[in-house]
C-alpha cells in the first residue's frame, strides 16, 4: 500500500558529516549531507549540488 505524501517535520543540514568530506576527497568537489524527517522514513541526502524549486499545485 502506499502514500499520496509524506508529513515533513524537517530537514538539518549536516556540515561535519564524514561521509560527505569521503565523497568531497574521492571526487574532488564540495559534498553535503542533508537529514530529512517525515512521518514515514528519514532519509538522509549526500549531494554536491542541488536545486530548490517550488511545484505549483495542481
């Protein structure tokens, strides 16, 4: 069974994630940990860049 959506109670970015400065090293560019909390998972996001944008309803 799933969901149409997913509460989100947050997001917290990481600056001292070691699995970030891994990456960083290993592919020679800035990456960054993102943790989200939701109702339902709690996911953790490791991206070097990334684009915000707001999907109108509907």
């Amino acid at each position: 069974m799933g969901a149409k959506y997913h509460e989100m109670y947050g997001a917290e970015l990481r600056p001292g994630s070691e699995a970030a400065r891994r990456w960083s090293k290993a592919v020679g560019i800035d990456f960054h940990e993102v943790h989200i909390e939701t109702d339902a998972h709690d996911p953790t996001l490791l991206f070097s860049d990334l684009e915000v944008s707001e999907v109108p309803v509907g």
